[in-house]
C-alpha cells in the first residue's frame, strides 16, 4: 500500500508507547476552494464569512494507494461526489506533555467514509 500525504506538514504516527511507527513527509497541499467575505466587525475585529468549494489538487483514487488530507478538503471533495474510499484523516492526536500546544503525532489513520 502506497500512503500520501497531501496536508502541508509531515503525519507523524506513533505507537502506543510513542514509538515511531511511521512519519509520512508531505507530498503537495490538497485543499477546498475558499472564498471568504467581510460581515461587520466585532470591537473593530473584522469578521469574516467562509464558504468552501470544490477540492484543489486532490488526485483521482488509485489503486493500492491512501491519500492524508484534512476534513475540509474531505467534506469538499464528498460535496461534488468523489469517491471516498482512498482519503484517511489523522486520528487521535498526541500532544507534549510539557507543552500541550506542541503536537507530536497522532496514533492512526482513520478512514474518511465511514
């Protein structure tokens, strides 16, 4: 099997010591279209409203092959109908004890049409 990684940063997948099972080096940047909109200002913070479309620079599926993409990008390409079966998100996240906003890993994948 082959496993892509089309998020903009390294998926890092630990074991459950923390034993490195396997880091996935990304592979390019699927995304959804955004387009956003100002809506007013909250104490003369701008406030913006988000709409995403179609999925950007998401391959068709290949046999034999997994593609790491984020939620969003899995809701858009869901939206206009693709198929499903190859895209995986990262699942249960493992942050630093020391630093809970350092994220270390994660402990699996998790399949996105389920």
């Amino acid at each position: 099997m082959k496993v892509i990684n089309l998020t903009p940063h390294a998926v890092t997948i630990l074991g459950s010591e923390g034993q490195l099972i396997m880091e996935v080096q990304s592979s390019g940047n699927a995304r959804a279209k955004q387009e956003s909109s100002p809506i007013g200002l909250l104490d003369n913070i701008p406030l913006f409203e988000t709409h995403y479309g179609a999925p950007i620079d998401l391959p068709d599926p290949e046999e034999g092959t997994i593609l790491i993409v984020s939620k969003i990008t899995a809701d858009a390409a869901r939206e206009v109908g693709r198929n499903l079966d190859d895209l995986y998100l990262v699942f249960d996240t493992v942050r630093d004890p020391a630093n809970p906003s350092n994220i270390l890993g994660c402990r699996g994948l998790a399949p996105y049409n389920i």
